[in-house]
C-alpha cells in the first residue's frame, strides 16, 4: 500500500513540473509577420515613377 502511495505521488508530482514548465512558453508573445507591399515614388529620368517595395510588418500576439 504504501509503495502505491509513493508511486501516485511521484506521478503526481512530475505532471505538476510538466504543468508548471510549459507555462512560461505560452506566456510568451508569438510574432505574426507578413508581407506587405509599400508605394513609393522616385524621380527617374526628370520624371516621377511609381515603385513597389515589399516589406515584412510583425506584431506580437498573445495566443
């Protein structure tokens, strides 16, 4: 009886440490990145011409 008692409080025990670890990685902000496409315009030749620029923006996001 009392080996099972031990047993169950080994047990319990580690899946108090596995609880206890994995929280700390869900508390951390996961970024979300895309790409976005930025205009800009620039004078090229004594004219202006329109030019795209891709560009990655990110937020942090708790989930």
């Amino acid at each position: 009886m009392r080996n099972v008692l031990l047993a169950l409080a080994g047990v319990a025990m580690l899946a108090g440490s596995i609880a206890v670890a994995s929280e700390p990685a869900l508390a951390h902000p996961k970024p979300v990145c895309h790409w976005v496409k930025i205009k800009r315009y620039v004078w090229r030749d004594g004219h202006r011409k329109l030019v795209f620029i891709r560009a990655e923006s990110c937020r942090n996001r708790v989930w």
